[in-house]
C-alpha cells in the first residue's frame, strides 16, 4: 500500500466513529496521494470519500466518486467485501439510482 494508506485508516475510523467533517477534512487532504495506491485502495477512496460527501449533504460529490467505486467494482466483483459493497449498494439507491443505472457522472 501506498504512503496514503495510514491516512486512509484515520480517514475510515472519523467516518466510522460518526465524525463526518474529519473524516471528509482526512480525505480531501489525500486525494493527490491516492493515485499512487494500487486500484483496491483507489476503490477503497472513492466508496469512503463518496459516503463522507453524502452524508454531509453534497449528493453532487458523493454521486461523482460513488460512481467512480461502481465502476470499480463493476470490473472486479470481489473490489469490496460484503459490508462495502452493500454500504456502496445503499448510498447508490439514496441517490435515487437503481443498481444498474450510471448515474449522471458515471
């Protein structure tokens, strides 16, 4: 894993432990660095960066890097393990798509 990964991992527990603007702040702050991460921890962003921004009201950010997670896991079914992948599920259909559906950034 990349230099990103220990920041992930605050990242994940502030958004875990229900701290949504830290965890959003932690995020942000990795975005440049995330792209040197292989494409599982790229993944990992983009469902935790787009579950942040959805549930701090930006449905337009969230949708963009949700969108991005179901590609992800459109080309590597095994991208997330049961509980992302259906937080992934979920946050998608909060944003009024079905499963199937692109989205407007998609």
């Amino acid at each position: 894993m990349g230099c990103s990964s220990a920041g992930l991992s605050h990242a994940l527990e502030a958004f875990h432990d229900g701290r949504l603007p830290e965890a959003a702040a932690e995020l942000r702050a990795l975005e440049g660095a995330i792209a040197s991460n292989d494409e599982g921890e790229r993944a990992r962003y983009a469902l935790y960066r787009g579950l942040v921004e959805l549930g701090l009201g930006n449905a337009r950010v969230a949708e963009h890097w949700l969108a991005r997670a179901r590609r992800a896991d459109a080309r590597d079914p095994h991208c997330f393990d049961a509980r992302d992948h259906g937080a992934l599920l979920s946050a998608w259909r909060s944003l009024g798509h079905l499963p199937g559906e692109a989205g407007t950034s998609g």
